[in-house]
C-alpha cells in the first residue's frame, strides 16, 4: 500500500490476549494498512493486549469498567477517552462489554466489530461449542459495523472454515481465529481507503449497496481479492 496516502486515525478497544490487535498491529507494520493507531484501550487492566501495544509503541490507557456505579456513566467516561484521539475509526479487538444506545449512537457508521459466528447465526457468547452442537458444516467470523442491536450489525466480511467430525470448541476456535488475523485488517483497509460505509443499515462499498458479505475461505485470499 502507498505510504504517501494521509493515515486515518484508528483506536482500538481490547478486554484480553489482543490476538486481533496484534494482526492489526503486525499489518500497519507491513504498511498494509493505512491507519495510525492513536491508542489501545482496554476496560481490563491486566489484559496482555496492552503489552502487544506498549511493545509497538502505541499509546494504552486502562478504564476499569468494575470502578463505576453503571454501564453509562463507564461509557460516558470511555468515551471521552476515546474523543481526545480524534478517531476516524474504532475498532473492537474481544471487547467483552455490551455498549449502551449513547455511545453506539457517537460513534456510528465508523465502529467496527468482530464476532466469532458467521451472522446472523450465534449472536453472543459460546459461538463454537453451539455451532458445533448445532451439527453446522461451517462456521467462521464476521466483520461487521455495530448498532444498536448485539452483535446485529450489517456485516462486512466473513472468513469461514470447515466444522471437522471430532473437533472441539478449541481447535475450531483456533481455526476461526486464524482467519478474523485476515478478514479484520481487510475490512479496516477498505475502511481507510473510503470504500465502505453504513448507509440506512445497509453496508456500501464503492458507493453501491453490498447485499452480501465478502467471504475469505482459509487459503483463499487471492479469491477474496478477485471478487473485490
């Protein structure tokens, strides 16, 4: 990517290991994003994400969620955090917290999310293990711009994998997760670039209404980057 084009300002939101975040991270490196990430924030101060961070020189900030009387007024004081950055973009990189109607509303049209379930199925928590038992042949991820309703936001990208016979949660969390590493830093790439946006709940990229995600299979960027 062209490292003249001007750098979209980027925070990242993180409650844990911040896998996603160091394939951002390790991508911006490449220089195949175009962003700056401006701060890494995480609502856990122990969260090991906060080192991958501070290794990459990126500003952290910790907001323990368990300090405050509610749900709003952490939002109301994450918030503020994120606005003295500036961002252009937020992302959830395993941000554990169900966000309010306020803070959703700030930041729409330019917050991203990524859930470990091929959307509309398994909205929430325990995705593999219900996919699993659900008898599915494929499960996956999927990019997706946050609104109001959990985890119901049009969806941008999807990475999907094949459901082994005998596979556990683990190995197909494991599966699942090395293809959020490709489809997340896609999906901010095109963010950056103005080639996506949410427009009346309807994702467009290039203008046009997108009325299905795009779809990485494992092995398979070359295909994704063809149907672009």
């Amino acid at each position: 990517m062209s490292s003249a084009k001007q750098k979209i300002a980027v925070v990242v939101l993180i409650s844990g290991s911040g896998s996603n975040l160091q394939a951002i991270i390790d991508a911006t490196q490449r220089g195949d994003l175009d962003i700056e990430i401006k701060a890494v924030i995480s609502n856990r101060p122990d969260a090991q994400g906060l080192q991958r961070a501070a290794k990459a020189g990126i500003p952290i900030e910790t907001l323990d969620h368990k300090t405050f009387a509610s749900r709003a007024e952490f939002d109301h004081a994450l918030q503020q955090r994120i606005d003295r950055y500036q961002p252009e973009l937020l992302v959830l990189a395993g941000f554990m917290r169900i966000l309010t109607t306020e803070f959703v509303r700030h930041y729409q049209g330019r917050l991203l999310n990524i859930h470990p379930s091929l959307l509309p199925k398994y909205p929430g928590l325990n995705t593999h293990q219900r996919a699993i038992e659900t008898q599915d042949s494929e499960h996956g991820a999927s990019v997706h711009f946050v609104t109001e309703e959990l985890d119901g936001g049009p969806v941008i990208i999807q990475g999907r994998v094949a459901i082994h016979a005998g596979d556990t949660p683990t190995q197909l969390a494991k599966r699942v997760l090395h293809t959020e590493h490709h489809i997340y830093p896609q999906a901010i790439q095109w963010f950056s670039q103005g080639r996506l946006q949410l427009a009346d709940n309807r994702v467009l990229f290039d203008q046009k209404p997108r009325h299905q995600p795009f779809v990485f299979k494992a092995n398979d960027k070359a295909q994704l980057e063809k149907e672009e």
